[in-house]
C-alpha cells in the first residue's frame, strides 16, 4: 500500500526532554541533535524522537496503570540480557511484572515512561 506521508518526527511529553534525549540517544546510537529545557531531540538522519517539557507531567503506573499508559517504545535487540544490563545502567529501571520476560524485556526510562526491549525473531 502507498501512503502520501512519510513519518518526519514522533514528539512526547515529558517532565525532563533533556534527559530523555539522553538516554534515548545513548540506547538507540542516535545523535542528540537539541537539548534544552523545555525541548530535546534526537535523530538517526531519517526519523527524529523529540520530548517537550509538560510541566506537572507524570509517568504511568504501569503496570497498575492508575495512571494509564499512553504509549511505548519497541525497541529490537540482539540479546536481551545485555541490552537490559546497558539500558540499567544508563538510567533505567526493571519492574518486577515481566509479561514475556523470555521474548521481550519491560523497562522504565528515566521518567517513568515504560519500553520494551524485543528479540527481533
């Protein structure tokens, strides 16, 4: 199917872009192409993530979900025990509810903002 569009950007609220952009460069191996306060982006050349500051902003609570979720990042991985073990130690955090935790990894990223971590298979 032929589309009239091409995806340019995909932009999400944050409390801390900056930050977000960051840690999302450093996993993805993107470039950090803006980072300020109130708007951070990253890049690869073809497709941007960019954060925008949302002040009073807060993360789900996936995977209670009182506050619910409104989107996450799929993100292939070779190995999932050493992609989850870099992602650690940029900032992100493991909850304890793993719904496949032998096909695909849950992390949070530094703002709370769950992502996964998926075997390409």
């Amino acid at each position: 199917m032929s589309g009239f569009a091409k995806l340019a950007m995909l932009n999400l609220d944050a409390e801390d872009p900056a930050r977000l952009a960051e840690f999302y460069g450093k996993v993805l191996g993107w470039e950090v192409l803006h980072s300020a306060d109130e708007y951070a982006m990253i890049g690869d050349g073809s497709v941007s993530i960019g954060w925008g500051k949302v002040p009073g902003h807060s993360a789900p609570g996936w995977p209670d979900e009182a506050t619910p979720k409104r989107y996450h990042l799929d993100l292939y991985v070779e190995d999932l025990d050493k992609a989850e073990t870099a992602a650690l130690e940029l900032g992100a955090t493991r909850p304890d509810t793993q719904p496949q935790p032998g096909r695909w990894r849950v992390l949070l990223d530094p703002g709370g903002q769950p992502f996964d971590l998926c075997l390409k298979s």
